[in-house]
C-alpha cells in the first residue's frame, strides 16, 4: 500500500452507500478494498485506494452523490498511511487462479 492513499466514505443506510460507491468508482480511478462493512446502527462504510488525487476526487463525488440518498456520516482521506494501517483498514485479495 505504500504511495496509495486511503479514502473512507461512512453514511447512514446501505442505499446511500452504494449511490456513493458507484460515483466513487466511476469519478476517478480507484480501487474498493474489500466489501461494504456494516457498523451498526445503519451505519455503513466503504474503502477505496489509489494515488492522492484520485481518492480525493473519488471520495468527493462520492460525498455528493450518498448526500443526494441518505446522510453522510464521513467521508476522509488518509494521503500517504503508515504501512500498518492494513491490520485495521481492509486491503484487496488477489484473485486466484
């Protein structure tokens, strides 16, 4: 993970989320680490990573696009994280072959 960025978009309710996911996804070029994480309460979160500027125009127009869905909760970038972030952040599995 080292150089990427990190961005954590949290709304209340799933269908806000997933609106958000998809613009996060199609705004720029990001990847989802790992799946759409219930916390509770109908709280809900997602996780992207890419370069810099990438996560934050995808994390920013996925703020947008949940916003026009559900309540945004928060929706933060870590630009360049500490390697052992990825014990509490979900990282990508490689498919196998």
């Amino acid at each position: 993970m080292a150089n990427q960025a990190i961005g954590i978009l949290e709304t209340k309710g799933l269908t806000a989320l997933v609106q958000g996911t998809d613009a996060m996804l199609k705004a720029a070029n990001v990847e989802l680490t790992g799946p759409m994480k219930g916390i509770g309460s109908a709280l809900v979160s997602a996780t992207i990573t890419g370069d810099v500027a990438a996560v934050k125009a995808a994390i920013e127009a996925g703020a947008e696009a949940a916003g026009s869905f559900g309540e945004v909760v928060s929706a933060h970038v870590i630009a360049r994280p500490h390697d052992d972030i990825t014990t509490v952040v979900p990282t990508t599995k490689k498919p196998k072959k």
